[in-house]
C-alpha cells in the first residue's frame, strides 16, 4: 500500500495521490496568479502553494478533485507545508474517488452506532426516547458521516457521532459521580445537541455552511425537528419532558453571546453545556500538540481564545 | 358612569372598583405583614400599600380579584399611588368581571384585524402569504387579545397586535421611500416577529413568564410555529422564502445577546430588527413622558438603559 | 459620450479616463515598487494594481489626478477589479477636471435645496428656524458638495445633503404617524446632525480628516457652530429651545461609545439617532447588495459589525 | 437526639439550640433597632429577625454564640425562616461548644484522608509527589477543616477537602477517558489549588476573608507555599515540573478577570480549571434545588450568573 | 466658638446650628413620612432619620435651611450620625446664613488666585493665554466658588478651584522632570478643563445638575466658551494651538464612555488626562481614608470602581 | 569613530556593522525565501528585508549576530529602512561583540545605582528595606542590565532600572505635594514592582519571554522572590509591612484584565500603578513622536490603545 503524506519525513521526496480540500485562487505580488491548495489524505492535511498557475490550472484543480503529486515535505515557520514538483489530475482508473482521502474518527461506524444504541437503553422517559430513536434513525446516514465543524474540532468524517460518543462517555462518568443527575435528560440531550449540523454543515468533503445553516443555525433546526418529530409521533411537544429535552439543546452555548437563545436553566443543560466545553477543548488541544515539539508551544488555537499551548518535556 | 382612578385629582378622595394586578405580600420592619398592591383599571396601574394585613386579608386579596376601595390619591416621589382607607372583595352583583379592568389598546380589535387583513393583500409570495394567514387565524383570538410584555412597552391587553399594527405602519411608510425593500417578507416578518409571545406570556391579566417561555422563549416558539404551518399545508420548510422568513424572526433582536440565535444577514430582517426598536422606544417613552411634568424630568426607564428623559417646556 | 467603467462587462477591453481616487505606493515581494490604485468616475469605484512602478511614476500618478487608462474589467475574488495595460495623464486639452469623475448623489442639488428649503417652513419655533436658516446660508456650498463620510455610508459628492434628505424623509414619515412628537426639533436636528463634517472631511476629491476633524470631532464641531449662530444672531444660547437642539446633535450618535458626549434624554434625540442609524444602514446594505449575485452572500460591511448580507434569488 | 432545625415542619413550634453564624445589628424604619439572624446546626442554615433588640441583646447575640430559641418555622417568599419566641444564650452546662453546630462534609475526614493518601501514589513525578506530601502535612488540620468559601459552593466544614476529593474523582474519571493527560499533574494541581483558602478565610465559623486574603489572595498564596516547600526540600523552583504544577495553580480561574494572573496554557490546566467549575456548579444547582419545589423555579444564585434553575416534576 | 459637629465625640449629646444639604421625604414601613437629613457645617457631613415627621415638618426642613439641632452623635455599621432629639429653624437673629455651614478648600480663596495668577506667566502661547485670562476673569467669582462635583472628589464650596491648583501642582512636578512636555499647553488645559462645571452644577449650596449639564455637559460647555472667548478676543478659533487647547479639553477623561467625544491624541493631553485621575483618586482615598480606623477596610468607594480601601496599621 | 545608522540621512548610502536583532525567514509570492531583519546600533532599530535568500544566508544571519552592511537609508511608508546591497557577518578582528550595539538608557548604570541607592535612606520600615535591599543585591547585575519590555516602553538595556528611577522621581515628586502618602512602602514598591523581569524576559540581546515568564509572569514571581527574602532574612512574611508590599507589587497592574490577581486597595498601590502608566505612557509617546514630524500624526501605538499621536507644529 501507498505511503500517506504524513509518513513521509521532512525534506523527503514523494509522489502520490490526495484530496484537494481547498484550492483559492489568489494573485502573486507579481501579477501572476497561484493557488493556495490544502491537500488531504487520511493521514492529515497539508498546505502546498502552486505558483504561476494557468487559466486551465484554477479551472481544473478544484476542491474535491483527487491530483497526482510529485513534491518534498518541507517545514515552513513550524508547519508542514508541501512543495510541489508536479501535479495532474487522477485518472479514471486511478483511486479517484475522494472518500478514500477523507480523514476520519478513530472509531468505526459500527462501534459507534453499537454505543449510541446500548445508551437508548437508558433514557427511561418514554417519550425523549421515542424522539431520539425517530430521529437516529431519519438520520443515521449524516449523523455518522458529518464532521462536527468545518474546523475547529472534530473535524473530519464522523466527527459528528464520535464527538457525541465522546461526550456521552464524559456524561455517564460524571453520573455515576451524581446520581442525583437524570440520566435519560442528559444522555438525549447529548445526542440531539449538535445534530442540526447534518443541515447545517454541507458534508465531510469540502465543507460548508449551507443557507440553512446560516440563516437558521444548527441549534434552532434541532429543536425544529424535535417539534416535527413530536407531530410524526403524536407527541404533545408542551409537556415537560419535551420542553426539558428543547432546552438541553437549545441552551448547549451556555450564553446568549455564543449563539444559544435560552441560558441554561435545568440542572442537566449547565452539565451538558460544560461537558461539550470540555470535550471540545481537550479534541482542540490534542489536535495541536500532536502537531507541537516538546518544550516548545503550539501555534495558537483560536477556538480557545487564540491561546497557544506548551508541551512539557517531562510527559515524554 | 363611574369615574376612573386617573380622573381623580392628587388629594382627591374616591370610592371605586379596581382590579388588582399584582399582590406581593412582605413583612415591615416592625415585623408585620403588608401588601404591596399594583391596581389597574382601563385608566391605567396605580400602586397602594395595604399596612398590617391579616392572614385572611393575604389570602383573599389576591391578582386577579376585582376589589372595592376608598382611599385618597397621592403622589409620592413623583410617582402616583393610593392611600388605602378602606378595601372589600367585589361582590357578584357588582361589576366583579376583572375584563372590565384590563387597560387595552387604543385601537379596537376590530379596527387592528382589518389592517393587518388588508395588509395580507401586499403579501405576494404565495408560501409566505399562507404561513402567515393560518398561524392568524389559528391564533386569532390569542394574537389580538395578549399583551407584547408583562411590563416595559405596550403591556396592556391588545398590546401585542397594537405593537404589530404600529410597526407595520412604520414599515410601510419606509417601504415607500425605499420601494427596493422586499415587503412581502418584511410586513411577514413584521405581522410574525413576535407572535411567540402567545405562548410566552399567560395573558393580559395577571401576566407572568410560562414554562415554554423561559424555557424556550418567544423568539423559537414562533420558528417552531412556522416550520409547523408548514407541514400542515404541506409546504418545504427549507426553499429560500419560508427560511428568510424564519430568519426574520430568528434575528428580529439584532444582537445574540439579546436572544436572537443569529444576527440579521438579510437586508429585511435589519430593517425589521429597527422598527421593532423604533416602535418599542417610542412607545416606552411616550409612556413615561405622560407621567412627567413639563422643565423636569422623568423617571428612569429601564428598556431604554435606564436613562430619564427631558420634557421641554416648548413643545406644550 | 464615452462609455463609463461600469458599463463595461466582466473581461472586456476598455481604453477611458479614470480619476485617481487613491494611490498607495507599496513594495512587492520581489522587492520592487507597485501601485496600488483607487480608481472611479461616475459610475462607481474600482481598484487595480500597476506593477514594477518606477520613480517618475509613483510622483505623477497622485490621488486627484485623471488618467487615460488601456485595460481589461476582471472580477478578482467576486470583486471587480481593472488589470492595467498602459496608463497615462490626462492632458490640458483632455477632459481632465476631476469634478467630472466624482460619482454623486442621486438627486441634483437643486431637488435638494428645494427640499431643505421647503422644510425649513415646518420649523415653528423662531430661535430654532433661525440658527437653521443661518448655518444653511453659511455653509451653502460644502453642504450640498461634501460627502457624509470617507467611506462606509454616503461616500460620494453630494452625500452629506443626500443623507439628510433621506433622514428627513424617514423623520417626515414618522411624525405622521406620531403627531406627538415636535417637529421644529426633530427636522432641525435632522438637517444640522453632520453639518460638521464640512469642517470634519477635507471634501469629495481624495477626502481625508482634516486636524479640526481629529481633535475635535463633527459632533462638536456643530455645537461650536450653533454657538456662534446665536451670538451673531443675538440669541440667548442657553435657552431652553437651542439647549435642546444642541442635545439633539450632540447625542446623536445614540452611545458615548460612539462618540457622542451625552446620550439622548429628549424623545426626539432618541428618535434622531435612530433614524440615522436606519438610513446609514439601508443605504449600506443597498450599496454592498448592488455588487452581490442573487443567492449568495455580500463581502462583510465593516459599518454593520462586519456581517456579510444574503441576497435572496426571490427578490428578482 | 434533640431534632434538628430542618427536620421540624414548616408552621411547627421548636424549642431548640442554635449557632448564630450571623447577627447583622440594623435600625428599622420605626427607629429601634433588630438583628438581622443567620442560625445553622447540622441540618443547614436559616434566617430569622429579632425585633426591637436592646443594647444589650446587640452586645450578647453574636456571631460565633450558641443560643436557645423558642420559635416557629415558617416559609417567607419561599426561603424558610424562623419566628423567634424567646432567645437566650446556651449556658455553660449545655451543649455550648459552636463545633457540634457546624455543617459538615458529607464525607468523614478518615474517608477524605484516606482517599487523598490513595491519589497520592498516582503522583509519580518525584518533585511535584514531595511537594505536594509535604505542604498537605503541613495543613492537614486546616485542610480537612476549612470550608471552600465564605458562602457560594461547599461553604461548610470541611467543605475544602470535600470540594478537592469530588474534583479528583472527576479528574480520574477523565482521565480513564483520556490517558494522553498527564495524571501526576493534574491530581497534584486539583488537591493544590485551593489550598491557599486555609490562609484566605479565617475557618468554618464565622467565616470572614482575612488580611491575607484581601491583599494577597488563594492563588497566589499556595504559590508561595509552593516555593517555600522547595526551599525546605532542595527542589529548584525553576525546573519544569515546578513551574507546571505552580502554572496549574495560578492559572485555575480560567480568565484574568476572575483573578488568574495567567490564563491556562497547559492541556492539564485547561482540564483542571474546568473540572473546579463543574464540581462547582454542580454543588451550587444542588444546593439551591434541595430547597426548591418540583415545578418551579429556584431562588437565583449568585455563582451562576445570578441565574434561577428549574426543577421538573418529572425527575421526582 | 460654637463646637463643630464632628468635634463632638461618639455618643456625646451636642445642641448645635447645622445646615440642611439634603432632606428626602420618605414613607416609613409602619405607613408614616420620615425625613432623611443629611447636615453639614464646615467639620463635614452627617446624615440622620427625623421619624413621624407632618406636614407642617416636610414642608419647612428644606435643603438649604440652617437649623437647630439637639441630638447625640453615634456611629451607624461603620459610619456616623445624628439621633435627633429636637429641631427647629433657625432664626434671623440667629446665625442663618447657610454660607457659615459650607465646608471649604483648605487653601483660601486668596491663596488660590494667588497661585493660578502665577501659572498665568507660565503660558507663553499668546493666543492660548489670552483665551485662559479672559475665561478666568469672566467665570472668576463662580470658579473660586464652585464645588467640583456633586459627590465624589472636591465636593465643597471652592473645590473646583482647589482641584486645579492641586492638579496643577502634580503638572509643574511633571513638566520638571520632564521638559520635552509643552508647559503652555498643559497648564492651560489644566486651569480650563473642568471650568465648565461653573453651568453645569448649580453651585455649592444644595448642589444640583443643572438643564445645560444634563444636555450638554461641562466638557462641551469648556469648548463652547474657549469658541466664544476667541471671537471676542478676535483670534482664528481653526489655528492650531486652539485646537489643541480644545482637545486638551474634550478628551480629558480619557475614554469615549467617560464621556470625551475624542480620546487623547496629543502628548500633554494624554498627561492631563492621567493628573486629572491622579489627583482625584488621591483626593477620593484620603477622603475615605480619614474616616477609617487603622487596621480595617474603608466603606466602597463609588468613584473608584466600588473598591475599599486598607487603612495599615503602620502608617500610624 | 564610525557614523550610527541614525545618524545617516534618507537616501544616503552607508557601509557599517549593525546587530542583528530579528531575523525572521519568510518566503516571498514568488516561492523564493527572504530575510525580514530588525537591525541596531547604539542610536536606533531599523528594518531591512534581504531577497533571495539562499539556504547558506538563513543559516548564518542569525539573531544575536553583527553584521557588516552596505546598503542605503530610506524611508518607506513613513517608516525608516535600510535597502540592502551587500552584507557579510563581522569578522573576529572586527567589531563583533553584540553588546556593543545595544542601545541603552539615557543614564549610566552609576548613576541609577547611586540614585536607587539614596533612595533606601527614605525607606525608613526595617522589614521592607531589608527585603528591598536583600533583592537588589542579590540581582544587582540583571537589574542594571535587562530591558523593561520586549518592545512597548524602556524596551533597551538598562530600561529596567531606567524605568524604576524615571517613576521613583515621579513618586518623590508626588510624595511632597501628598506628605500623608507612606514614602517607605510607596519607594519600595516601584523599586520591586518590575523586578520579575529579570526572570520573565531573557535579557537586553534578542529579547524572549522565558518559561517561567509564560507559565508564572513577573508578578507572581517578584512576590515569590519576597517570600523567600523574608525566609532568608528571617522575616515573617504574613506581618503588616511585607503583606501591603507584597500588595503593591501584586496589584500594580491595576487590573485583573491586565494580568494583577488583586486590585490596589491601599492608597500607595492606586498611586504606584497610576505612576507605572504615567511613565510608560510618556515614554512610548516620546519613543513615537521622536519618528514623527511637526505637523502630522505618529503611526499607532499598540501599547496606548492604537492611538496615533499628533505632533504639534508649535511645539517647535
């Protein structure tokens, strides 16, 4: 099998195929146009600047598209970039099909649905089970599929489900802590929290916000498909549980500044606000100091407030 | 015909049925019970404190009654109140129908229905146009008889569809000067923005904040509304028309920290956002400068940051 | 007549005279000078760059100055752009006054004037009406002439009278539906609010702060100004009527925030900011959407929080 | 056993000991003047007022006191309260002593003690494990004594180590969860963190900020006790354990606003900070709810953004 | 000599002449008006209760009334008052004038002159000079006169001047050690700077905002009267030394939201912004200073962010 | 002796050594890497870019290095720069040592040693000149030797301690016109405040935040560095006099936003951070109008706000 780019060395030579996740057209200081790719392939992502690119160049070398490379991995100002040698596009018969490039969760979907589907178990309240089961099940397809952000965190094929499982297992362990916590609340409340960004996020492969997703946002689609799963199920969507389970999901922001209607009033909303706070951070953080050297800071995470992060050399 | 609280000069005596609004009971300082009564009848709210009240007293005086008072009207600190002499429960043949009391809007109810149905009319876009007709019809009754607020602007019964009816006339007029303006969706926006408020708020009398409106809030419920009209007259609740008019609502705050869930990105949802504000403000102060005297100023108003506002002399 | 830079499509060939409206001289990353150019006439502004400019180029081709241009209209990153083949100055027998390129209000000076002057009869209080009356005779010729800013809103010839023809319009439409609020004040207000930026901005040609503009501000620019109108005219400034004209002014940025010394506390104070802020935004939103392709969203508006607008396909 | 305050129903008559943990002398409207009573024992706290107080009721009643006080319980505004009959100071020969009043942990210091000393064999740097050994030998009276805060969050004996073992559960839950933390870090920085609250307040009873903890503060307190220790244990202050263990620390409030004097720049400090905030938050809503009725909404609480929560019927 | 009311001793019985500075009417718990009086005579303040006050009371015990007092100075949570015993007006043959109670600057007005005549030499611009002499002649009587706020800092009769001197003092230090600053420029803008206060507080006795304060404020009032003096002196109000005299002026309290329409952008006016705050928070510390003992907090300061201050023990 | 850089006129060419202070590699729109260097001498930094940089040039033009350069002095967007035509590193016979290129404070180090210590006299508390004296000896030579800042104010070598003596002449000065200030604790304080910099910057040559600079900051650890003074002097530190010193260095930043984990609340700590900004402001506005000229505003200070600076033609 072929090596992937982030198997290469630095100042290596290569020659393979990937993803072009983003190509933007910009022009040089000298007049001349290049493009500024980020490449991908399940091992990561990497920048590569074409330069002198010909009308045919910015027409054909479009995200999405799967290029032959040949090129070196360079360290540009602590970041891996690629130089490129040559570059074309892939051919019929070659592995064009950009789904193998996509970086993905590290759990597999199976696993995933196995977890979320023990969890159902344990919502006791008949009717947020009802509406959780309906919609897993209207979208499963997207659900697993979906990265939970175009970047920040998550970001990558089944980001989505994996960020809800990883939550979820925060969740149970802090209610085994407090059992005064209602479980069914929040293990439902976890798993419809950011599912309106099936809508809202266009897919995994070259990823953007949809008109829906601008317009409405991924928090007030989920509640608008709890109202329309109620009616689906004949479900009263004014009884408690319900307005309990649209509260968890609007209010996950924690403040009206961040994007949520409602601050959270129930008990379960705070924790459901802090887990996702939490295990969005550690996601962020892991992320880039995987990309750091020890004794030295990372670059800076702007989904944490553009802090940069130092790596002690004694976890080593 | 019985005269009204406010044709009663300061220092003049009364005897008169009034409705009681608000009934806090507290202890003073010298460690008895008092009630702290707001009275309202269609001459608007007067406060009057009720000294040394009785366990019976705190029992049967409460929001909602219509009682009968003697008492002399005062001003205290600028602001006008009762002295209380005597208070009784209203009898049943008394005119005891706490209606009867409810401050309304200037315009009736039959005048408010017949603009807002000739404004339907300018409503061209045909999805648009029948979300709008079948949440009015369905909330009717509701929609003409509530309150836009339990106190800041146009908090008395028909307040709601008065507040509604004033915007749309500030809209229009600006539609005049700007005929670029799309006013299908802006008089939509407009008759819709706050129509949540059904559900928000339990009424004109005695009004309080429900479960769904503190757990949802008026500004989703109306979304909710919406995307169920929608499926009721089986209309695709993602085409471009019904989601600006979702997004005219969603972002008729301006600002996420107000409760909107998303800025205003569409050219009408700004403008509507704007004469919310104008018609709000003018209302608050018109409010307040009827309490004040002219060369003085008025007390502070809380919707507009506190500020007190200046009553010139010259404009009398 | 020559055709204007606007009337020319996307990748055609031009050959006309531009009016240089900026000229920043940067070095490329080559190491050698460019131009970066604002170019416009009367149909609208459009930048371009001229590469490896030399000595005697960069001292010749100055703001203020109109040049014969050989080029192509390219759209570079959705926005228009020109790429320059040769460029040149006008000469004295070419049409090289920089008066002719300037673009302009979309009324003539005459329909405004007409329109101030048939205002002026709605303000019935003498003191107001004269200090109006005597600052517009004063100040006649830069009023009509000055732009209202050096960009974001009004930013053209005549943009300063346009602006407050179109407050007062919107002011006008206001008072109709409430006669309560005074008239004389409000439309005084209207017409004096930005009278400073006549001192503020240098004029419509290369408008730059002047230092009276830095240091001291339009806003109190014009309160310096009432203040001399009524010497000259004997008025009593500390009046109650020119106190409150100078409130209006002086408050009419709505925020100390934003520059305004006080906030308002006179109902038409309150009302004067925010017709400002109406008119400022819609002719914003206009200005920016009159550049966007129906279905996607506008380049961010620095004056509107940075937010970038949709512009629905509907409204064709 | 006498019953305690909180097992007497509301509108019950008592006749039992008391600790006064606060005694506000205040003037009442009518002149005279009354304490304002915060009483506690073992079951919680409760407000109570005593009328007309003389010189010397305000001279014997103090903070710190044990009393016997004849009385009733009530519900005011739906705090519970008491209505004092008769109050006298406990005598000698009764159960006198302030200790057996506090509230306490609900965990016994043996089963704190021994919970730490397990944790600690987790701390396998050698530097940060003596550090840390050394100072809770040092403080383990105070330690295991000393409330968490003056009100807010586990404000009750022993609420410091009780505060300090729930977020160390937390943190080996996550941990579990995430192995990539460093766990020697993180669970010396959680039992550290808020050691310096032994100085800051002045103990359980009658808990006030000392001088040290308005000038100094927590933060930087166990900061110095940091470096002192590696003084007395020839550790270098300047190694990179040390300075990751004093950053956790100082940085445990998340922002400078809330007194950091370094926001967190460690994946552990991130982690730590907000592992304090959920075991914070948790203990506050439980707190407030356990006195709050199914159905309705809690007091507002002050750590929370002055927030009010909501407690379902359905969790009964 | 009559004994001044704090050289009386706590719990001493005093029989004294105060003046009445304010006396708010308010309603008693028990349903009775009291008056809450604050006293003053040139020791300083105090407040006290009159309780069960009539008609015949609240209608003669203005603000600015001298009257006779029998009563016994306590001390109330930390700050003093009067209990009183008995109360009359003074009479004409007694000492009634209400300017024998004011307290004032510890310079003389004599002193004073004295030593901003001096500075006048200092001020070598001559435009700049003649505008200071010719605004300190008109405005003399009221500047050596006026308090310089309400509350606050300098809030005595002559405080106004005794702030300048002050201010001026800590200017001279600074320009000596550091002479690149513009001596003229400063000076000036230090004597000028708040002379707007003379219109916009209504003096020392019973001090109030005035109409022009509340609309226009005593920042612009300077700018307004440096406008004026140049036309009367016949001096180009456009130069630039004016123009800097007046930016000193309108940026001096630093930020926009302290109500500068400019923030400082020149060198002297960014030092005597920082004076100004320098010698007010002195003055505001010493203050409160003075009526705290060693050892203990200070009451909150308001003009200072609501901090107390630590009076050490040292310092004795 | 050879001419400064500064000392040469704009468009003048040079040939002399300079230190390198940055060198950051970067690479230029045309693929190819460059160098943008910050040089210095003893008058002056200036930037320089270097084109074409080959692999052996980024290896040797390091940081820290003297060069020697031929190249011509410009001026470029108002700013200073050098083009560069030829540049080798200095050789070993050459003036090589890079201290002989830092530029350095107005003031020889014996100097500020003989006025830091005639100050000690007036530190007239026991503890505190010990603690004080203890410290500056023990880091006498990184005192006289560090900068105040990486760049912002007293960024030079010796700024440091040039920075504590121009704001001890402040605090002398103001001491005097203010006797009830505390000298000893206000003297002491400025001396220490900045102390920490010795540890928190990496020294006057290619200035970095260190480790513990990132992780802990100056003023934690200037507080750290009294703990263990007083342990080593056998002082207790929890006493008054080393509580409010540790105080003034704790909250002389004035704000917890500005990195301070207490606020001043001892009158000398107010004044101490109003110093600290009042000589760090002049300081940068001289650092700034020192490159502008008369008549025009500076380029935007970063440390002031981003104000730019006019430059006064009077001043002259």
């Amino acid at each position: 099998m072929e090596k992937k780019i982030f198997e290469y060395n630095k100042d290596e030579n290569f020659d393979l195929y990937l993803l072009i996740k983003n190509a933007d057209i910009r022009i040089a200081k000298n007049g001349k146009k290049f493009i500024a790719f980020t490449f991908q392939d399940t091992s990561g992502q990497i920048d590569g600047k074409y330069w002198d690119a010909s009308e045919e160049d910015t027409q054909q070398f479009l995200a999405g598209k799967v290029v032959r490379i040949g090129g070196k991995r360079e360290l540009y100002q602590g970041n891996p970039q690629v130089k490129i040698f040559h570059i074309r596009l892939a051919k019929e018969n070659e592995p064009s099909n950009p789904e193998l490039y996509l970086e993905r969760a590290p759990l597999s979907k199976e696993e995933m649905v196995e977890e979320i589907n023990q969890t159902l178990f344990d919502i006791d309240n008949a009717n947020i089970q009802r509406v959780v089961r309906y919609l897993l099940t209207q979208y499963h397809q997207e659900f697993f599929q979906h990265p939970a952000a175009k970047k920040n965190h998550h970001a990558y094929a089944g980001g989505l489900s994996h960020h809800t499982i990883s939550m979820l297992r925060l969740a149970k362990a802090i209610c085994e802590l407090h059992p005064e916590l209602d479980k069914a609340l929040l293990y439902a409340g976890v798993i419809l929290h950011d599912l309106g960004k099936v809508f809202e996020l266009s897919g995994a492969l070259a990823t953007e916000y949809t008109l829906v997703g601008n317009l409405v946002g991924h928090i007030v689609i989920v509640d608008e498909e709890i109202t329309k799963a109620c009616l689906a199920l004949k479900i009263d969507d004014k009884t408690e549980d319900i307005l309990t389970l649209k509260h968890l999901v609007l209010s996950h922001h924690g403040q009206l500044d961040y994007g949520s209607p409602v601050r959270p009033r129930i008990r379960e909303a705070e924790v459901l606000h802090q887990i996702d706070n939490l295990d969005a951070s550690i996601n962020m953080m892991n992320d880039v100091l995987s990309r750091t050297e020890s004794g030295s800071f990372s670059e800076r995470v702007f989904g944490l407030d553009n802090r940069s992060f130092y790596k002690p050399t004694m976890s080593e």
